[in-house]
C-alpha cells in the first residue's frame, strides 16, 4: 500500500534527530549550553482522530524540529486535539498548556519562544496575535487558513485578520504558496492588508510556484529557499538582543 501523502518527507535535508518524547510534544535538543530559545511548531486540522501516526510524528514535522535544533534553538512538535471545526476552543487550550510546559523546561529560555503555525491550525494564533505575551519573540505562519471555509462553524474568536490590529510590534514571518487554494489565499489576503493597516511587523516569504503543503509536496529549490528564508527569520527574532 502506498504511503499516505502527510508521509511524504520534508524537502530540506536536514540531519535527524531523534526527539525526546513526552506526549503530547516532542522535543528537538539544539547541541548547545545553557536554556536555548524555542520554537513550538502547531500543526494543521482537523485531522480525524483515527490518522495515524499523529501529525507530530510526519516526516515534515521531524524535518521542521531537526532543523530548529540545527539553528540552535529548541524545536517542539506538539499534538493537539482539532478533530472537527468545533474543536478549536479545547485545541487551543491544549497548545496553551503545551506552551507552558515547554517553556518550564529548564533547557528552555521560557522568556523567547516563537509559535508557529501550519495551514488550518492557523486560526489559533488569533489569541496571541490579540494579546502578544512578553515571552513570544515571534509569530509565525505557513500556508496558513485565516478564516473558516463557508459552512464551517468556527468560535468567531479564531479570527486572526480581527486581531491582527491589537498584535502591536510582534514579529509576524507569514509564508505564502503562489498556487493556494483560492478561498485560504483570501484569508491570508484579508489578513495581509488587516496587519499593513494596523502597522504590524509582518515579514513575507513568497513560495510563487509553491502549493499548500509545499514542504512536502513540492521537492524544488524553491521550496527549500523558502523554508530556509523563513526559519532564518524566525530564529533570528528569537536571539535578538
């Protein structure tokens, strides 16, 4: 039997690393001295409870923890429980205790941590973006669903464009795919002119030939650059001064 597609491997090779696990977050440990900054890494949904393995577990998810470890940071991959639409509230609460717990790690500098979130996870970041905690370095998004497709019935607090406004000067890296689904690339539209409105630091990394779910799907030079792109953003807001 063919391999489902979520099991296709990341397209920027990067050196393995073999987590250390504590459901539901897995920890990538960066070779280095001292509590390192993190990013945590928020997978997309909803995914039915019955996918297998979880999506902590894809090979993409693997790649983007190895790869912040090799950038010298903390890389966690976290589970969270968004089955259906409905979910966003408890997945929410469930990344917020993640978060936390991650951040008492004492190789964690709990004081710079980046989130980062994928595709449809992308409306959890409303809360953050609405009140920006001092610990968050940076925000960051990929490929991202912005606001509910018609006929999905979501808490409208998981809005982000509507938040956006209040983020203040929170480093926000946003990576665009050229060849979106339509309605997401309205979303992120929408969201795009909301936080240009609103004086926010949004830093853009276009993947023009890129599709959703391109760091899985589309092995191209292209791809890689941005990952790269938007990593070096990222961990560089986390090491700020």
């Amino acid at each position: 039997m063919a391999e489902p597609t979520y099991m296709s491997p990341f397209v920027l090779p990067v050196a393995p690393i073999e987590p250390e696990s504590r459901d539901p977050i897995d920890l990538y440990l960066p070779g280095a001295d001292g509590p390192r900054p993190a990013i945590v890494f928020v997978h997309g949904g909803p995914i039915p409870p019955e996918m297998r393995p979880s999506p902590r577990h894809w090979p993409v998810f693997r790649g983007y923890g190895a790869l912040a470890a090799s950038r010298g940071v903390v890389g966690a991959v976290v589970d969270h429980p968004l089955r259906t639409p409905a979910d966003y509230p408890v997945a929410a609460e469930a990344i917020d205790a993640a978060i936390e717990a991650i951040r008492a790690d004492p190789r964690v500098d709990g004081e710079r941590v980046a989130v980062w979130y994928f595709s449809g996870g992308g409306m959890l970041s409303a809360a953050l973006l609405r009140g920006p905690a001092a610990w968050l370095r940076c925000l960051a998004l990929s490929y991202p669903l912005l606001e509910p497709f018609p006929g999905m019935e979501v808490d409208p607090a998981f809005r982000p464009a509507g938040a956006v406004a209040s983020a203040g000067d929170l480093p926000i890296v946003l990576t665009r795919a050229g060849r979106e689904h339509p309605f997401i690339a309205g979303t992120v539209a929408a969201f795009v002119a909301a936080a240009e409105a609103a004086g926010a630091d949004l830093r853009i990394v276009d993947t023009p030939n890129g599709q959703h779910s391109f760091d899985l799907l589309d092995d191209t030079d292209e791809s890689r650059t941005a990952i790269d792109a938007a990593i070096t953003a990222v961990v560089a807001r986390l090491t700020d001064a």
